[in-house]
C-alpha cells in the first residue's frame, strides 16, 4: 500500500504526526488496516485540534486509540517492543565486492 500524505487541511499538529509515523520504526509493521485506522485518528486529532471547545475526554480517547498504534516509546515499552536502529556496516557490499573483483584479477594492493 502507498501510505498517503497528509490531507492538506488537517491541522499542523496532526500533519506532523502523520509524517512523523511514516517515518518511525514500528511503521515497518504497520498493515494497511493501521495506515487507514492512523489517518482516521489524525482527521479526528485536527478536528479536535481546530475546535474551538475542545472535551478533555475526547482527547483521551483520541490519545488511547494511538496508543493501540504503539506510537509512542512509552506504548511500545509497555508491550515490551523495543526498536533498535540498524547498525551501520563497516563498508557497503558494493566495496567489498568491488575489493574482491579486484583481487581476482591481481590488481589488488
């Protein structure tokens, strides 16, 4: 699934949370039925946001239902998940097989 963009009238607060899930770790996992269910909490967040009497209550609920996501660190703790950036490789497969052409062919230092 292409993961949309963000609806250009939603408020600022929602925008930067949708580009921001796009890009974290747990959206590696995530299925097209999260993808719909997160843009429908970022519609709801921006209505909420834009409202001019906002319910304590319905943010706690919009809150809780990102947690279902696992958005935040505090969330994947909880459910014991722990994301780990990939460890930088020492040279890329692209030298190291570069290095070794070189080698079979006695050009190698």
């Amino acid at each position: 699934m292409k993961v949309p963009n963000a609806d250009r009238n939603w408020h600022p607060i929602a925008k930067r949370l949708w580009d921001s899930l796009k890009t974290s770790g747990q959206a590696d996992f995530y299925q097209n039925s999260d993808w719909a269910f997160a843009y429908s909490l970022c519609e709801d967040l921006s209505h909420y946001k834009k409202a001019g009497k906002r319910s304590g209550q319905m943010l706690q609920t919009i809150y809780s239902a990102f947690e279902r996501l696992l958005v935040t660190e505090g969330d994947r703790r909880r459910m014991r998940i722990e994301l780990h950036e990939p460890e930088p490789e020492e040279q890329s497969a692209a030298v190291l097989a570069i290095a070794d052409y070189r080698k079979e062919l006695g050009l190698a230092e």
